[in-house]
C-alpha cells in the first residue's frame, strides 16, 4: 500500500513568498527588533533551539495569506538553517511550533495593532504578544509598551512596564540607552532579577574600559603594558 504523506504536497519556503513586498514605515521598526535579537545572540550564545525573526513571513496554513510581525521568537526550533538561513518561517517545516512571542512596533501608518493583528496572532496561538509605540506623537491614551499574555483563546495585558515572561525566562521592558551611535528609549531584555541584559556596544565599551583600568594599574607598578 502506498503511504500519504501530507506534509509532501504542501510548498516549500523556497516556494513561498518571502515578502508581502510592504515596505517599513520607518527605520525603527526593524531597528528595535534587531537590537532584542543582537542582545539574545550574546545571552543565549551557546543555545542552538532558538530563532528570532525580523520583518519575517509566518506561514501556518498554505492557502492562508502570511503574517508578518516586525519580531518574533520561537523556541525549541534550529537557530541556524543552511548557509543561507530561513526565507520564511513555515509552520510545517518547522514541526508545527508556533512562535512564543511576537513583537509590532507601532509607526506613523497604523497597522491594525490593537485589532486584527491580535486577533490573528491569537488564533495562530503566539504566547506573548507586545505592542511598542516608539514616537511618543502617537501614543495619546495608549502605554508606550503592552504586552498581552494569550489566556483561554484571549489575550490579556500584563501590568507594570516590564513584564516577565517565565516561559523564556526574560523579562521585555524598555529604557533610554545608546543603540548603533542612537540614543532614545530602545526595548530591552532583563533578567529574573531586573537587571538589563547588555547590548553588544556595551560589551565592547565594557571590555575597553576593563583594558585601560588593567594598564592603569600596570603603569602605577612600573609596568610598560606595551611591553607584556
């Protein structure tokens, strides 16, 4: 008897659309995303089960248009796929897991954030979903950052400004800092206790400063550092 195997008649990432060709409304909203997904490579640099995407298509069914957050995070998937890397994020190529967290970062065009889209997320079954209006010309009676937890089919907010997430053990929240030589309030990681996870500009810093504090005190001792 020949088997069926369903999963073989569905079309492949290399068939789908890879972009629903709508181009961002400004710069921060790849901008934001790409420093979450920056700050999770140094903290989770030696997990491999996890995938953060940007300005990505999700596909969940095949005759079912894509949705496209400006992030979102999944886990217990491939970090890394070919030399290459993902074209889409397909549902079916990646054993049915449903991305745990997605973000939409609020721009001058509104894009149905607070309705469709969380209705659509929703249904596809997306953990956490978080809304961050960036320019504050735009916020009005809305909080800069919300983030919804989906509870019985239906998202819920989650109070205070930064919330934790258990099922990452991260928490989201935002602050001013410095991002690629741009200072404003940016979104961060935090840990179990508060404290904000470093970007990788201030690794750098971090490890600059601990090298002039070195050769300060080599030069106190008598000690040329050039010549160690």
């Amino acid at each position: 008897m020949v088997q069926y195997d369903p999963l073989s008649c569905l079309p492949s990432s290399a068939e789908l659309p890879d972009s629903d060709d709508t181009p961002v409304d400004n710069e921060l909203q790849n901008l934001i995303p790409n420093l979450l997904e920056a700050i999770l490579a140094l903290v989770w640099s030696q997990r491999t089960d996890w995938f953060f995407g940007v300005d990505m298509g999700i596909y969940y069914a095949p005759d079912t248009p894509q949705l496209v957050p400006d992030g979102f995070l999944s886990i217990g998937v491939e970090r890394f796929i070919g030399e290459e890397g993902r074209l889409s994020y397909v549902l079916w190529e990646e054993d049915g897991i449903v991305p745990i967290f997605a973000l939409e970062v609020v721009s001058q065009t509104y894009g149905g954030e607070y309705e469709k889209k969380k209705i659509d997320y929703a249904k596809l079954g997306i953990l956490y979903y978080a809304i961050y209006v960036p320019n504050r010309r735009y916020r009005r009676k809305r909080e800069p950052l919300e983030v919804y937890r989906l509870e019985n089919s239906e998202y819920i907010l989650q109070p205070g400004s930064r919330v934790w997430m258990p099922e990452i053990n991260l928490a989201l929240g935002r602050e001013r800092g410095t991002y690629l030589g741009r200072t404003r309030e940016w979104l961060y990681w935090y840990d179990e206790v508060g404290q904000r996870l470093p970007t990788p500009e201030e690794l750098v810093q971090q490890e600059k400063e601990r090298a002039e504090r070195l050769a300060q005190r080599l030069r106190e001792l008598g000690i040329n550092p050039d010549e160690i």
